[in-house]
C-alpha cells in the first residue's frame, strides 16, 4: 500500500513532504492518551498506520480518501491526539489523516460565531475569541494542545460547562462540513441538529473540514481555590455555588484529599490533609465571593486574576481530565471513571460507593449544566486499579445505585456512553462511509453493506 500511495502521492498532496512514512513519526502520530486505562494499553499497544497524510485544504482530504476508497485503505482522522480512549488509534493500519494543518480560523462573525478549519487549536482559538470580545462556551482541559475538530469528534465538555453545558448542548456547535469517503468524495454542510449525526463519532462517518462554533461574551475572571476541613464540606460549599445564580463563573471543581496531594507544582496552595475546590468566578464578584468562602469556616490558598493561558499558576491545568493526568505521574496504579451523580441523592451514592470500595475511589467533581438546563455533579472520579474485573464491578455497582457511568476503558463508540440512541451517527456512516474504512472497528454496530465487500 505504502508503494502505491507514494507513487500516487504527488496527485494527492502538493507537497510529498507532508506525507509520512518515516516508522518513529508515524508510531507517534498513530498514538493518542489510551494508556490512561490499563484496559486499553493492554488492547492497543503497538497499534499504529502505515503511513500519515497532512492535508492543508479540503480537495487535499478529498483526493486523499478518493484514493482510499478506490484502493481500500483505512483513514483514521487525527487532531493533536489528546483524546483518552484509542480514540485516534488506528486498528487495521491504513493513513492517519492529520489534520492539525488545517488551521485557519476564518472569520469571528460580528455576533460572536467562529468559523474554522478542523485543525485549529482551541487556545489559539480562545486567544483570538478574547481579542475580540467573545470567549469560548465551553473547552478541555487540554485547550493548549487540542484541535477544534478532535474535540468535535471526540470530546465532550469541560470548562465553562457548568454555565453553558457540554459541547453537544445549547447549540454550541451551530454547523460543520464533512467530506464523505466514497468513490467520488462530496462535502456535506450539517446544521442545527443535524451537527449530532457527526458529533462525538470519532471520525467514523465523515471527515470534519469546517466548523461554526458559537461564543459567548468574554469575562474577566479570577481564579480562586478553597481549603475545607472534610469533603462533604467542600462538596456542600461547592454545590451551593455551582447551583446559584447569582455567581457567574466558568469552572467549580472539587477534590477529595489525597488527591491533591499529586499537584506537585502547586503544592504550596494544597494544605496537607484538606479537601479542595477550584473555582473561576468573574473578577468583579472576587471580594464577596472570598467572604462567602470565610463565612463557612474555609480558606482561600490562592487567588488571582486569569489573563489568559499563560496565567501561572493555571487552576484549570490541574481539573477535568488533568488531575487523572497528575495522579498517574504520582502513582502509576491509578486510572479512572466518568461519572454523572443524581443531584438528588448525590450524598447517599458517594456513601455508598465509599462504604463498598473506601480508598478505592477518590472523588473528584466537576460540576456541569445537562441539557435540560440544571446543575449536576459529573465526576471524574481517581480509581486504584487491581484487576480489570474489580473495575467491572465498580462500574456495575456505580450503574446499579444510579450513577451514570460513561466507561472510558472501552474503544468503540456505542460502549463510551455517548453513543446517540437515535442512532444518527449510525445512520450518517452508512451513507457516508459504505465500506466501513473511516476509523474501522471503532463502530460496533455498523456493518458494510454487502456490495461494498469484495
Ligand atoms: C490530560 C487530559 C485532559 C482532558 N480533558 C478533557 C476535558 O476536559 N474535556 C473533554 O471533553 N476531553 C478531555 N480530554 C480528551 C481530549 O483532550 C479532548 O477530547 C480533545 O478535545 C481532543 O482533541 P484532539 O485534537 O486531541 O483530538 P484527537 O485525539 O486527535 O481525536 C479525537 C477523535 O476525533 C476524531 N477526529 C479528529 N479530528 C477529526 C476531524 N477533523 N473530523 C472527524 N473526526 C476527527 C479522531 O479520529 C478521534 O476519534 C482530555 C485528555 C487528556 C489527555
């Protein structure tokens, strides 16, 4: 394949330099953050492409999966490969189409809407949002690295979703365009609902081009972390901010002590033995927000204005997906689960999955808007990991006392927990994909039609 593609190569891409065959390169790009879950790296390791392809337009990624559908050759789509679950892993070989060289941002409308390339990063894109008066909703912890079309494919919420709820709510993403892998590669523009056919369907029925992303109006934020003697303190303080009105904030994050025992570089703002919770609250609220935190006893460690990404120390580095990130550094044996706790009987779930697992589970939670438009308790909790059956059992337990669990030790689409019952994404990747070679594997419940198999 590799010989017929780089013979062909110079009818595909313009510049032979931006496709890949060199082994350490392209292992490196086939590889994303799996080894998070001690399932996965036991699943994927050594998984890699033949080769990768860097298209810098959208008749580059045409010509690319043209070729690919004529010969056979699987494509899996690649942002910055952040992504936790073997998102961007290649498992039949194939190209890995990276598309962190589409990064234009196009134009931020006059009311607050950014038209991009895929391969934007979203730092690069908030950055640019401020400058002129707009913000991004809603972006993972990994904003400096990630691109706009991974998240769109694979990601779901983070910061800012606890005022304006995960990416695929509130029509946050207003529209996007996907190139289809057929014999004759089409864009297709999907707008209003029809953007859920695409999202979060890891590059398994289309390939993402262009992008219409809506901001909200900046804010000058400040940034804030709490002390508390015990966690049900902390997670009652935390609660109660997250659930008022009155407060405009863009993150409320709570850890349970030792977590924060792992945040090396900030330790001198973690006080041995206290529970913490980080906050971004607007600047002009800091003062009544600090005596708010005095009038229950607690103490501010730390606060300071957030000037942008550079700001240091940066809170936000240290929640979501990040603190998973810092507890493994401290020790290994540490992996994960994704959460949403009832709000109604949050108290009496964590009593529960502590009276069963103790040490086992540390609660770390983040608080998000759903849907609906109310405040929940999303979780990404730390679990020291033993065996791949006492993490079953854990996720089976939180299922079974009413904790919603989207298993991130699994590396298809349908088993993550986002997978649309309406099954849309399903239905886009019969039309788009027929013979099932975008990210193939990744989508159990698709099967090729008949008369695209040879
Ligand atoms: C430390 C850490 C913290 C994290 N925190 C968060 C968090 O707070 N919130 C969150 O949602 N996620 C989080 N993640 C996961 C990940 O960082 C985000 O989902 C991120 O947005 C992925 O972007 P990426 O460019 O790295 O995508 P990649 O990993 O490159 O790709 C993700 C998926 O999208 C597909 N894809 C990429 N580009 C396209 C395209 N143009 N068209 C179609 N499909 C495409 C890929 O095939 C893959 O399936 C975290 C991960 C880590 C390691």
């Amino acid at each position: 394949m590799s010989d017929l593609l780089k013979q062909s190569i110079p009818g595909i891409i313009a510049d032979a330099q931006r496709f890949i065959t060199e082994p350490a390169i392209v292992e490196r790009l086939s590889r994303d953050f799996y080894w998070y879950s001690p399932v996965l790296r036991r699943q994927l390791e050594g998984k890699h492409a033949d080769a990768v392809i860097q298209p810098v337009n959208v008749d580059e990624v045409r010509e690319v999966l043209r070729f690919c559908f004529a010969h056979d050759v699987p494509v899996t789509a690649r942002g910055a490969g952040t992504g936790n679950y073997g998102q961007a892993i290649p498992l039949h070989g194939g190209i890995v189409l990276d598309l962190s060289r589409m990064d234009t941002i196009h134009e931020i409308t006059a009311d607050g809407v950014a038209v991009c390339g895929p391969g934007v990063r979203l730092g690069v894109l908030e950055t640019a949002a401020r400058t002129s008066g707009w913000e991004l909703r809603c972006y993972p912890s990994t904003i400096a690295k990630a691109t706009l079309g991974g998240f769109l494919g694979g990601g779901s919420g983070g910061i800012g979703s606890i005022t304006h709820g995960g990416l695929r709510d509130f029509g946050t993403v207003r529209a996007l365009e996907v190139v289809t892998m057929e014999a004759e590669p089409k864009v297709h523009r999907h707008e209003g609902e029809a953007v859920h056919e695409i999202l979060h369907a890891w590059g398994t029925n289309g390939i993402i081009t262009r992008i219409w992303l809506a901001l909200t109006p900046a804010v000058e934020w400040s940034q804030c972390a709490v002390a508390f003697d015990g966690f049900d303190k902390a997670y009652d303080f935390s609660e109660r901010i997250a659930n008022d009105p009155r407060w405009t904030k863009r993150l409320v994050t709570t850890f349970e002590w030792p977590i924060p025992s792992a945040f090396y570089p900030i330790r001198n703002i973690c006080t041995e033995a206290k529970d913490l919770a980080f906050f971004l609250i607007a600047r002009d609220q800091l003062q009544d927000f600090e005596q708010e935190v005095r009038n229950v006893s607690a103490t501010v460690t730390y606060s300071g204005d957030y000037a942008g990404l550079r700001t240091s120390p940066l809170l936000s580095d240290y929640t979501w997906n990040h603190t998973t990130l810092w507890a493994i550094k401290q020790d290994e044996a540490f992996t994960y689960l994704q959460c949403g706790f009832n709000p109604d009987s949050v108290r009496e779930q964590f009593r529960l999955l502590k009276e069963k697992f103790g040490e086992e589970i540390l609660f770390h939670m983040e608080f998000m808007k759903n849907g609906a438009g109310r405040i929940v308790p999303g979780a990404i909790p730390l679990v020291r990991f033993t065996t791949e059956e006492r993490l079953l059992e854990m996720i089976r337990y939180c299922r079974e006392i009413g904790v919603f669990v989207a298993n991130p030790h699994v590396n298809n689409v349908e088993d993550g927990g986002r997978f649309r019952e309406d099954n849309v994404q399903l239905a886009a990747k019969r039309r788009y994909d027929p013979k099932g070679l975008l990210n193939p594997g990744k989508m159990l419940s698709f099967q090729p039609a008949e008369e695209t198999v040879r």
